[in-house]
C-alpha cells in the first residue's frame, strides 16, 4: 500500500516537472512587443515571418521578414 501511494506521488510529480518545462520553453519564445499607435493596444509579435495586424483595430503593425527583423509600418 505505501509503495503504491509514493508511486502515485513520484508520477504526479514527473507530470508536474513536464509541466514546468513546457511553461517555461513556451515563455522562451523570442516576440516584438509593439504598441499600436491608433487604439493603444499592446501585443506581442512572434519572430516568424509575416504581416502582423492590431488585434483591437486590424491596423497593420509590423512586417517580419525572414531574417527576423521586424519593420514597424506607418500608418495614421
């Protein structure tokens, strides 16, 4: 019965600690923050290239090119 219950403790634990390294890999992601001069609203850009827009007003924010280097676009 005991080494069933610190079995059932150990798995909880691995699970926990796997967890944590998913977490902690997801906040590892290299991102632009940008701020949205129309509405205010600030994101997050991830690295990968594309056209990003605001997600409040769909204003477009930044263009990522493949050598991840963001150009932030003008707009009104």
């Amino acid at each position: 019965m005991v080494s069933t219950i610190g079995l059932v403790i150990l798995i909880l634990g691995l699970l926990g600690a796997a967890g944590m390294l998913v977490l902690a890999a997801r906040s590892m992601r290299p991102v632009y923050h940008v701020k949205c001069q129309r509405c205010g609203h600030t994101t997050q850009i991830p690295r990968e290239a594309g056209e990003y827009a605001c997600p409040g007003c769909g204003v477009p924010l930044a263009k990522v090119t493949k050598e991840n280097k963001a150009s932030e676009q003008d707009h009104p």
